[in-house]
C-alpha cells in the first residue's frame, strides 16, 4: 500500500492513505516572530502550499497546541474546517470546538467507503530532556494504521527526543514509515528539545527497516540541524537508502515495506 506525503513546511505535512488525508501540526503564516511565555520563536519560511491548496482533510494530527512552531494562527484558523482534531488532552480543553483529547495509548477511529478505516494512538513523547516537563508541557506523538491486511503501521513523532517512551512505541508497533520530528530545536538551554541526528538514528535502529521521513528540520531560526545533516549520517552509517528526505509542496509516494 502506496502513501503519499505532501512536506507543506516545519511539522506540517499531509498524509494521504487509504482514501484518508491527514494533516499534522497546520502551520500557514508567512514568516515572522511569536514571543510565547518563555521564548522568542522566529520564523524563517512560508508554507510550500496554502491552506486553499490542501483542501478539506479528514483529520488533524496536533502533537501539542502551545507552541507556535507546531500551531500558528493561520494554523489555528484551519483546525474549524477538519472534521476531526486529535490533540492532547489538556490541548483540546485550551482549543475547545470540536478538538478532541488523548493521553498516550489512546486510540480512535475514522471509517471511510469501501471499509476501509484507520486507527489512530496516540503515543508519548517527550519535548526535551529529563525535567522538561513543566516548561514544555504535554505533547503526543500518532500511530496511524489501516485495517488493509498486510500494512504496516505511521509513526508521527510529534516533537519529542529519543527517550524510553519512543522506544516503546517502536515495542507495540512495527511501523513502515516513520516521521521524526528532527531538527534538533534549541530555546531554552544547551539542550534540543526535538530529535537531533544522533536521536533519529537511534529511532531508525527501533524501527530496523521502516523508511525514515524526517519533518520539522528546516524553516525556524531555533533548529540547530537540518536535512542534509541527516543524510551526511545515515549515509556515513550505511542506511541512507532508509532516508527520504521530502521537497517541500511536493507529493511524495512512498511505500513500506510490507509485514509477513
């Protein structure tokens, strides 16, 4: 089975499977800075596409609501037109409407034509280093898997680090793509708080041969490491052809590698 990513910019992307369109955290504005409780983000680069040009989707994967990296207000604008919005559960309480709210390992539905549905889990993550916690605050990442026999499920990372938590969900699920967070973002200390190189090769190792679609590298003044650091290492490491890196705006199809 065939998926199609659309990379639209940051942790942007559009995921088209199984007659499903799935949108991860909808970032749209144009550049510019965002000054939250704690930091100063600064945006370096618009959207490869428009809200207009994506259309309707059948739902938002949000990993978290409170930074503007993840949800902007153009962003925020497009979460009234999805008919679903999966998000965290103190996420959808600060969103309200018709956001929806999930701790880690909870799952939910969408039914299409022909049978077809997807599960969706939300799984943990972790947004910086042990301690984090208080000063990030909660973020989700998302499995998404077809009920079309022999498929291999999505990971979405959301914004997390390579932490036990990741490692887990690569236990309970043998997924076939993989999109990392992955440009080593950096605001608050000498530290990431998003996957660095070394962090995405380690969850390229818990996924031994998914194909590894790194998101969320380029296009913020704070992301300390970009795509083409990714492939210098995969390539140096031996798996580069496990890597593909997406031209922002442009469908890309990509197909796993199949169970059994």
């Amino acid at each position: 089975m065939t998926v199609t990513i659309t990379l639209i910019g940051g942790p942007t992307a559009l995921i088209e499977i199984d007659g499903f369109r799935l949108l991860t955290d909808p970032t749209f504005d144009e550049p510019g800075a965002y000054q939250l409780p704690h930091v100063k983000l600064e945006k370096l680069v618009g959207p490869a596409l428009s809200p207009q040009d994506i259309g309707a989707v059948d739902a938002v994967l949000l990993s978290h609501d409170q930074h503007s990296d993840n949800l902007d207000h153009a962003g925020r604008d497009f979460l009234k037109s999805a008919k679903r919005v999966l998000t965290t559960e103190v996420g959808a309480k600060r969103l309200g409407g018709h956001a929806e709210g999930f701790a880690p390992w909870q799952a939910t539905e969408l039914s299409g034509k022909n049978g077809h549905s997807l599960t969706i889990t939300a799984t943990p993550a972790r947004h910086g280093p042990a301690g984090i916690e208080p000063l990030a605050g909660d973020v989700i990442g998302f499995v998404v898997a077809s009920n079309r026999p022999g498929s291999r499920p999505i990971y979405i990372s959301g914004d997390t680090v390579w932490y036990d938590g990741v490692d887990e969900v690569a236990r309970r699920f043998k997924a076939g793509i993989v999109l990392p967070f992955a440009g080593a973002a950096q605001t608050r200390g000498p530290f990431h708080v998003t996957m660095d190189t070394n962090d995405t090769i380690e969850t390229a190792r818990a996924f031994p041969d998914a194909v590894i679609v790194p998101v969320h590298t380029e296009g913020w003044k704070h992301f300390r490491q970009s795509a083409n650091d990714l492939r210098a290492a995969f390539d140096t490491l031996g798996f580069g052809s496990r890597l593909r890196i997406l031209e922002p705006g442009v469908p890309t199809a990509i197909e796993p590698a199949h169970s059994g």
